[in-house]
C-alpha cells in the first residue's frame, strides 16, 4: 500500500499540524520530520490533522516531512520481552544510550536473536484461534508459546522443523497466512478471549498485611492509595518480587529514575523462590520515568495490560503492577489541555472516569480462546494531590478495583511498614479467598482474619477513650487489648523488606505468627480474668513475639510454634 | 583536578554560537504579555532561542514556543516592558538554548543567565549543551548507594544525604532554611573524592544572596563551588531557566568531569510561582491554586536530572529548598516535589521557638535512600538499626506527649514519662548544633547510642541482640527496667 505522506505547517510543543495527508485515520501512527519522531494522529480535517508527539520536539519545523506507518500505536509481542526494560512505547532501554536523544530509539525485539523453536502441531493439522503451534524457551523460567492469531483458523500448511529462528521468520503457514514468532498489537485494543471465569484462587504476595487481612484473588484489580512517603512504591515492589504469578509486567509510569534502577538490580540478584529462577527472567519492565515524555506516559500503562495480555493468552497468570496511575491521569489531562478539550473535575477530561474503568475491565480470570485458564491481575497507585483521598483520581479509582489497600501517613511516619491502614483499606475478595482456604483445608483463615480485625477496631477505640481519661483508668481486659494488639502490628502486620528472613513469607508462617498473637491475646486475657494484677502482665518482657517474624526462617513455623509454648508457660507463672 | 573527557558519543552534536550574520526579521505584528509575534520568518524550530533587538540599542532574549507556517510567537525573557511593534529586530539562534560547559565555572559567581556578577571574565567554553537536558536513560542509572556527609547530625545520624539522591527540604517564611543549605553546601564531604557545589538562588532577596555568596566565598575560593543568582527583583522568566543553567552545569561536572556534584535550588517555590505566571501569560488551563497541569512533569525535569549513571564516576545530588505558604504540606509545591524527591527534610516552627538547630521535624523527614547509602562498610554497621530505633521511639514520644497534654505528665505511665525525657535529651543533645559545627559521622552515631541508651535496652526492640550488645551503654541500676541478651 502506498503510504500517504505530508508537511508540518505548526509546531506548538508535542502539537504538530500537517497538511497534504489523505487516507490517515484517528489513532494512526505517523513519523514525524527529520528525525522520524513517533507521533499519533489527534483529529482530522479535510486535507489535514493534528497531531501528537511522543518525543520532544524542539527544533522542528514547519515544512519538515510527515509520513503514516498505517498502523495505530502498537505493541511488537515477541519472545525477548522477558528480562527486558522498554519506554512507555515498548521500545527497548538496555542497549540505548546514556541520555535519551530524540529519535534514537528502536523496536522492542532484537531483530537479529535466533530463538529455538520447537512445533507442537503437524502439517495437515486443523487449528483454531490462539492454538499453540509451537514453543521458545524465552527464559529458564516461561516458555514462549507461539498462537494461531486469534481471527485465524484451519489447515497448518507448513510448519517448521525443530530450529533457530528470528523473530520475523516464519515458522509456519496457517490457512494461507505466514506466522511468524512476533507480531504487532494495537495497545489500545483488549486482545480478545473466549469468556470470563469466577475467581478463586488467591494472589500470594507474601506480604502479611495483604495476604491475612486484605487479600485478592488472580485476575482481580487492586488499588494503593497513599500520599507521598507512605511506601506506594515500595509495597508494590514488594509484591512484584514476591508474588506467586507466572509474568509480571511492572510498569513504572511518571516515576523515580533511581527507584527503578534500585528495582532492576533487584530483579537481577534475587531468585524466584518457587521456580529458583532469577526474578528477572519472569519480569517485563516499562519505563517512563517522570522526565521522560509525558506521551509515551499515557501509552505505557496500555502497553503493560496488552504485554499481559499476551503472556495470558499462553496460559499464564500475569500481574500488572502500574506505578503510578496518577501521573498517567495527568498526562490524559494534559494532552486533553493541549487540544482544548473542556476540563471537568480538577482540569481533567471527562472521560477519565470511563478510562479508568475501561483500563481496570481490562483485568480478569479468562477463558482462552486456545481453552487455558489465565489471568491478568492489574495493581495500581494512586498518588492523590496533598492526601486529598476526594480528588478525582482516587475517588473514581476506588470505585472499580476491587482490593483497596489504603496507606496511612501516620502508620509510615512511626515507621510502620506496609503502611496499610486497617480502617481505610478493604477488600471485596475476602470471602472468596476464605471458601478457597477452607477448601484446601484451612478452615480457620477466615475466623483468625476477623479476630485480628476486631483486636485493631477494639485497641483503636481504647486508645481514644485512654486520650481522654489516661491508660490507668482503664479495665484491664482494655489494657490487654491494647498490648495484644501493639503486638499484632509490631510482629505481624509491620513487615520488613529488607531482612531476608521477613520479606517474603510463606502462608504458613503467616498464620503461625497471627495465631501466636492470638493465642497470646487469649491467654493474657485469661490470666487477668484470674486475678493476675495488670501491671504485672504489662511487665512482661513481650518483645520476642515482636521479633520472632525477622529471628526464623520464612516457613520455619516450629520456631513459633516454641515460643508460642514457652511465653504460655511465662504468662502462665504470673497467676 | 581531573581533566574533562572527550565529548559523549551519544549526546548530540551540540549547537554552537550565533550563526555570524544572522537573518533579522523586523515585522513584529502584536505584543501581549511577555509574548511577540514574528511574521514572515522562514526554517525556524520550535523552541529556538531567539535576541529581540529593540530601537533603542537594549538586548533581550527570548524562545520560539508556537510556529505557525511563517508566524512565530516568542516569549521574552526579560519581558515586553517598553517593546514597541516599530524597530524591534528578532533575529533566531539555530537552535534551543544552551550553555558553554566547562570546570571554568568553578569558582564563579554568576546570574541567574550565567553572566559573570564577580570581576572574572565572561565564560566560554568549546562546546554548549542545551539547557532543558536529555532524560538519563533509567536502564543505565545506577541506585545510589553512598552517602555524602554533611557535618550535621539530624540529616547524616537520621536522615542520611545519599550521592545521586534528591532530598528537598520543606521550610516555612522566617525559619532558617537557606542558613542551613548553606551550611550543607560548605560543610558537605565525600571522603576526599573530587566535589563541587553547585548553588542556585532562585528569586531570593538581596540580603539572602549577599549572605549565601559570603557563606560559600571560601569553597568557591578553593575553584569547588559555582554559585547562580537569580534574585526576587530579576525577571521572571529568567527564574525558569536558572535550575536548567545549573543543572547543566552539574551534569556536565558529574557526568564527564568525574566529579561528585551536589546542587542546591532555594527556593523552588519562587521557581513554580514564576511558571505559574508564565502559564497564566500564556492562557494555558490552571489546575489546583492556578498552576499549569505540568508542574509535577515540569519539577521532575529539573529534579530527575540528579543521579548516578553506569561506567561514570561522578554523581547529581539535589537538594531544592522550598518554602511552603502558609506551612500547608498539602499546597501544590511541596506536595508534588515530596511525589518526585526520595524523601524530606521537615523544619518546624516550634523546634525553632525553643531554639533548635536545624529545627529538623523528625516526624516528617525522611532520607529514602538511606538504607543503601549507610551501615557496614559506608558508614557504621549499627547506623540504619539506629536511626529506626530513634525515629520510632519520637513517634511514641510524641503520642506521650499528646497525652500529657490532656492528663498532664504525672499521671502518664512510667515508659511514657522516660520518652518525655527521652525526646527532650534528643533535641538537645543530638539534633542542636551550631551553623558553623561540622560532626563527624562518628561523633553523631555515639551522641544518638548516648541518647537512646536512657531508655532500658528491652525498649529499644528495633535493634538487634547483637547491636544492643555492642552498642548500648547500660547505666547503673539498669537491671531494673531490662537488660540486654
């Protein structure tokens, strides 16, 4: 197809007017002068349009030549993504150079690599959409399953042999049509499946405060309100490191350079402790940091779902984590600004409450249409301007997900982390994911989650009457409501990412640690019931149950299970 | 000093000076606020430095910010102030402005457009570099990870200073914020690695830059110190392009110079005001208290130019002063600088009513960095331990407090009366300190184990075992209240 090509008549900023194009449509991609900067095209009038920059343009010019791609902005999908660090564009960032010219930037697959594939599928074969023709070994840890597109189906005509191959070779011919290893998708567009499942099994992110009290489930959404310095980013790096999905694809939207660096030394060092395979090779990171163009922000957090798309299509569960949404509201507000489009709330589009929800739709437990179970599970920040939790962003947020965890600037400045306030977070997954452990046994999941949220609710309503009348006032199945619960926060819900043996814990050792906060709760209570006097409980040196979280291993259950025994016997000598 | 190395393949080609006979274009068809149309102009770009030329000799300078077919609309720096649509000659640079760089400027006291306010000579250099920068490419940052001392206990024992990091700090009008930049600026060390200072005054009075300059007379003495003044009474759009200047500069001392550069903006709310009323010039749409929609992408151009890269030895520390109005975290300044920063340093109003310096807030700061930048090897193994240990004891200080203000001191458990005590013997002890005191880090570690070890040794659960035991200083009659095992 010829291609349509035309001249800048005005450059104001990332907006650039052309004239001359016939045949663009809204949406296309086009490059735009001399150095072939990616822009997308805004609005249409006869014999010209409007068009978006992704890339800063000082030193453009009027007359400089404009030319269509005849695509819309797309994703290249491909094995290679995986261990990868890309722009909000999906254009690769590990081979770049130091500083980030305009213009300079390539695709997201080393057009060069040779991949060993292997076919599953024999010529003469019948294949519907999304059947898997054959394997890559992308990394150690996720083979790369090569679909039938998903609007294709009938004869394999040729498939190839065991061998290497790049990706745009073709590794079979499907009802007349060539496959090759990648191909491109439009990052605005879901990438369909065959139906949506009921969810049930829960996310493990072996974070405690998440996983006991305010847990999700695959293929759910999930929102960190927070202001800054309340540990966002932190929580949900956690979580990327941590969490028991097959691909993450991490997102770091109008974000810290330095946290990301931090972040990807980490993906490098440290292993899956399931599959034993550096994080790295599970991992998929898009980068926009907040100096990078503000474009490309808004792109990026559609170019993360549909790169999870891709992996659920495979059979996988992938989790996008976007950190953070609020800046990708602004960069909507501000080319919304840019087109003199008329603000709602706050200066933002209309439709950002209709963006937002269409984003987080895009998250669910899915049928395939090559019959896998998968699922995309999609993690957002939410930075609200000045803690304001009523600002447009966080109020519509709050709305679609389904898991809010709320972190609370009081908790982070008494060093508390995960900051995850129990009074403002909440969960809509909780009774799911309470059949789901019943089902495998753990019957008492749920009764201990409402225990321990009691023994919060309780503590806070003690500790405000003991504002007024002063702690000695107090009944002393108060004032062991008060310790128990300072050990709750300070043993089970305060979580270390540093230490080694507290960063990640294993369910089990979840639930021994809260079941040791409750037993101790029970037996404090019983011995002041017996007479014991309270300041003698209050005596008691509790500081092990603190510590015991970050002294055992992260599944050494019987340790717990031993100092539950020996401070039993301890509080047992008081009465 | 090390000698700049060749010029990076990656960045490129620079623009040079004024082409020598550049065409002028004198049909200046309007005039409204600090922005003229151009007409008839031909091959200008977007963003293009522009010098106005007006009738009456005078010089102005201004940038392409919207191209039209042949219209072009250029924003005056120094304003329109006294510009008439007759005999104005706008004549276009080639390119978007840029800056000479080379360790010349160490030593310098410039203005906020790098023109020299000391008796040197003008600086010049072989190459320029475009003042709005090229994002780093976060895929070759590497994390920050080693501190910089500053001498002063809160922020080096509390709140650790680490290279590559941005770390502003929050002050409200009438405390002493710029006296402690400075004292940073002067007293800031990397153990001996090559450093300079970079400071740029952005709208402050005249008595503060005269009392800045004095300050840091010594360091730029010794050719370690660069310093740009931009004062209240200067223009306004010159505010904007003063932090770029720097910036520039810094890069260049870090990033091909070798050298570890810290970089001071006080204060960056004068900054964000002059964009405010630069935008408002401009008719663009204001969002909250009338700042344009990109005051947060705007703050993090100038702030995500601090970092640390791979294969280069030197660093961009960044430390933004900003005053808060009204002392309101929540005011658009502070709140989206704390969104961009990996941390804060608080001052507070009452710490400086009873005479504390630096009135540091312990409550609000924080160095988020600090844990890669401090312990074994970097600073001292029991620092972090330490400084968590100090930070969360406050916090219960602080809850005591409230409640003694409601059933007074006496009547408060005997753990919370020693945290009274406790917090009271900190901001003496360890977080006072005299505007020309510099500590070493070792100095300030011991002051906080002194302080901390008021308390019995069973309170102090954020700190290990092994920590306690080498570090904690039981006292006589310790037994009573805990011991270490």
């Amino acid at each position: 197809m010829e291609l349509s090509a035309g001249t800048i008549t005005r450059v104001n900023g990332p907006i650039v007017e052309v004239a001359g194009m016939r045949r663009l449509g809204v949406g296309e991609l086009v490059t735009v002068g001399s150095r072939r900067l990616p822009g997308e095209v805004l609005s249409l009038a006869s014999g010209g349009a409007t068009v978006q920059v992704y890339e800063d343009t000082s030193g453009l010019r009027p007359g400089e030549a404009i030319a269509a791609t005849g695509h819309p902005l797309s994703a290249e999908l491909g094995p290679g993504l995986l261990g990868g660090v890309f722009d909000g564009m999906l254009r690769r960032l590990q081979d770049a150079g130091s500083w980030l010219e305009p213009g300079t930037l390539a695709g997201a697959l080393d057009p060069e690599r040779r991949w060993r594939f292997t076919p599953s599928v024999r010529a003469g074969e019948d294949v519907g959409p999304h059947r898997v023709l054959g394997t890559v070994p992308e990394t150690d840890a996720i083979t790369y399953r090569v679909l039938v597109p998903h609007e294709l189906a009938g004869k394999v005509e040729m498939i190839a042999d065991e061998g290497e191959f790049t990706v745009g070779e073709a590794i079979a011919t499907v009802a007349g049509r060539e496959i090759t290893l990648a191909h491109r998708w439009p990052v605005r567009r879901p990438r369909p499946a065959a139906g949506r499942l009921r969810s049930g099994r829960p996310l493990v992110t072996g974070q405690r405060a998440v996983d006991l009290l305010f847990p999700l489930c695959h293929g759910s959404t999930a929102a960190v309100p927070g202001g800054f310095g309340t540990g966002k980013t932190l929580l949900l790096q956690q979580i990327a490191k941590w969490c028991d999905a097959d691909v993450i694809v991490y997102v770091g939207c109008g974000e810290r350079g330095n946290e990301l660096a931090e972040l990807l030394e980490d993906f490098a060092e440290l292993e899956d402790p399931r599959s034993g395979h550096r994080l790295m090779e599970r991992t998929v990171t898009i980068v926009n940091t907040s100096n990078m163009p503000l474009l490309a922000r808004e792109a990026s957090i559609y170019t993360g779902v549909t790169v999870a798309e891709h992996y659920r299509d495979m059979g996988y569960d992938a989790v996008v984590i976007a950190d953070s949404t609020s800046r990708w509201a602004e960069a909507l507000r501000e080319s919304a600004a840019r087109t003199d489009e008329l603000p709602a709330e706050e200066g933002y589009p209309p439709e950002l409450s209709s963006t937002l929800a269409a984003f987080y739709e895009r998250a669910g437990r899915f049928r395939t249409l090559g019959g896998e179970e998968a699922s995309v599970t999609i993690l957002g920040a939410v930075s609200p301007p000045g803690g304001d939790l009523a600002e447009p962003v966080t109020a519509h947020t709050r709305r679609f997900v389904r898991t809010v965890w709320s972190l609370d600037r009081q908790l982070a400045y008494a060093r508390h982390h995960p900051a995850i306030s129990w009074t403002d977070s909440s969960s809509r997954d909780a009774e799911a994911v309470a059949a789901w452990e019943a089902a495998e046994g753990n019957a008492g999941w749920a009764g201990r989650r409402r225990e321990a949220l009691q023994l919060l609710f309780d503590a806070e309503r003690i500790a405000s009457v003991a504002q007024l009348t002063g702690v000695e006032s107090l009944p002393a199945a108060e004032r062991v409501t008060l310790i128990s619960a300072m050990l709750l926060r300070e043993g089970v819900l305060q979580q270390s990412a540093l230490s080694l043996n507290d960063r990640n814990c294993a369910p089990s050792k979840q639930a021994a640690l809260l079941a040791l906060v409750l037993e101790v709760h029970r037996a404090l209570l019983a011995s002041a019931g017996q007479g014991t006097a309270i300041e003698r409980i209050e005596a008691l040196d509790l500081s092990d149950v603190a510590r015991i979280r970050d002294e055992c291993a992260p599944d050494d259950v019987d340790a717990i299970a031993r100092l539950q025994a020996d401070i039993q016997g301890r509080i047992g000598q008081l009465g | 000093m090390t000698a700049a190395r060749k010029p990076d393949e990656d960045r490129g080609e620079d623009p040079v000076e004024l082409p020598p006979q550049p065409i002028e274009y004198s049909s200046t068809t309007s005039i409204r606020g600090p922005l003229i149309v151009v007409e008839g102009v031909e091959g200008i770009g977007w963003n293009e430095v522009a010098e106005i030329r007006l009738a009456n000799g005078e010089v102005r300078h201004g940038v392409v910010l919207d191209v039209h077919l042949d219209h072009a609309i250029v924003e005056v720096l120094e304003g329109t102030a006294g510009m008439r649509l007759d005999g104005v000659r706008t004549a276009f640079g080639g390119g978007p402005m840029s800056v000479p760089v080379t360790e010349d400027w160490l030593g310098r006291v410039c203005d906020g457009r790098g023109e020299p306010l000391d008796e040197g000579p003008p600086i010049l250099g072989s190459r320029r570099r475009e003042i709005t920068g090229t994002p780093i490419n976060p895929a070759v940052r590497i994390p920050p990870s080693e501190p910089i001392i500053t001498g002063i206990s809160a922020i080096d024992g509390l709140a650790t200073l680490v290279r590559g990091q941005k770390l502003p700090i929050f002050s409200v009008g009438g405390l002493p914020h710029l006296e402690l930049a400075a004292q940073i600026a002067v007293q800031a060390d990397v153990a001996g690695e090559p450093f300079a200072v970079v400071f740029a005054a952005l709208g402050v009075t005249h008595a503060d830059a005269a009392s800045v300059r004095q300050t840091l007379e010594a360091r730029a003495g010794e050719r370690e110190a660069v310093l740009f003044i931009n004062t209240a009474d200067d223009p306004v759009v010159e505010r904007l392009m003063t932090p770029r200047l720097a910036l520039t500069v810094a890069e260049h001392l870090a990033f091909e110079c070798d050298r570890h550069v810290l970089v001071l903006l006080a204060d960056v709310t004068n900054y964000a005001e002059a964009l405010r009323q630069v935008s408002a010039a401009r008719g663009e749409v204001p969002t909250r208290r009338g700042y344009p929609g990109y005051l947060y992408s705007d703050l993090a151009s100038l702030f995500e130019r601090a970092g640390r890269m791979r294969d280069r030895a030197g660093s961009v520390t960044l430390v933004p002063v900003l005053t808060m109005p009204a002392g309101d975290i929540t005011h658009p300044v502070p709140d989206l600088t704390g969104y961009i920063t990996e941390g804060q340093l608080v001052l507070a109003k009452d710490l400086h009513a009873r005479g504390v310096y630096p009135p540091l807030d312990l409550m609000g700061s924080l160095s988020r960095l600090m844990r890669r930048g401090t312990g074994a090897h970097l600073t001292r193994e029991d620092h972090p331990e330490l400084s968590d240990q100090l930070y969360a004891l406050t916090a219960r200080a602080l809850q005591a407090a409230e409640l003694a203000e409601i059933v007074g001191a006496d009547a408060l458990p005997a753990a919370d009366q020693r945290l009274l005590t406790f917090r009271a013997t900190l901001e003496r002890e360890f977080l006072s300190q005299g505007q020309e005191e510099a500590r070493t880090l070792e100095t300030t570690l011991d002051l906080g184990w002194q302080v901390a070890s008021q308390l019995p040794a069973a309170e102090l659960t954020m700190v290990s075992r092994q920590t306690l035991a080498a570090r904690y200083r039981a006292k006589e009659g310790d037994a009573a209240h805990g011991h270490v095992r």
